[in-house]
C-alpha cells in the first residue's frame, strides 16, 4: 500500500503514518517478541485486505461482474468477522491475559 501511494503521489501523511507504524510494530514485535499477543491480534484484521485489492482491482478495471461481487461479499464477510467479532475476541482474550502484562 505504502508503494502504491508513492508510485500514484496519493500521499497522505495520516495513511502514510499509519503504514510505516504498522511496518516498524511488526519489525520490533519480530525481532524482541514484545508485545506479541496483542500484535497477534490486530494482525488478524488483515485479512480482508487481499479481498478488497481484489475488489478494487476489478472496480478499476470495469469488471464488475459475478467477480467483483465475489469479491465484495468476502471482503465484507472477512471485515466484519476480522474487525467486528476478531477485535472484540482479542479485547476479552488480553483482559483475561492482563497477568501477562
């Protein structure tokens, strides 16, 4: 995504930041194993972005056929499941954690 925005001077400094957090979290949980459960979780979330580049990818190239509403439907199912269910999961999975911490 960080690429694309670059190569297409779509650049937005809060979606930059946003990204190269991600990117810099996921170098430091890798390399100490700090902060690995709750890492874990909001990587869960991911998910449903190879379904919306698919969609997006067929939106913007006028294919919006049986695939693109293939697409639609398992980016929204993968959202809601990731976003919705997956966060609340991992809200009551790192308070029931908090011994951990």
């Amino acid at each position: 995504d960080v690429l694309w925005m670059l190569y297409h001077s779509s650049l937005h400094f809060d979606e930059l930041a946003h990204h190269l957090l991600f990117i810099a979290v996921t170098h430091y949980v890798l390399w100490g194993r700090y902060f690995a459960r709750p890492f874990a979780w909001l990587s869960v979330t991911e998910l449903s972005t190879p379904f919306l580049n698919c969609r997006w990818f067929l939106a913007a190239t006028g294919s919006k056929g049986r695939a693109y509403d293939t697409c639609s439907l398992l980016f929204a199912s993968a959202f809601l499941a990731t976003r919705a269910l997956g966060y609340g999961m991992g809200l009551v999975d790192l308070w029931l954690a908090r011994d951990l911490w």
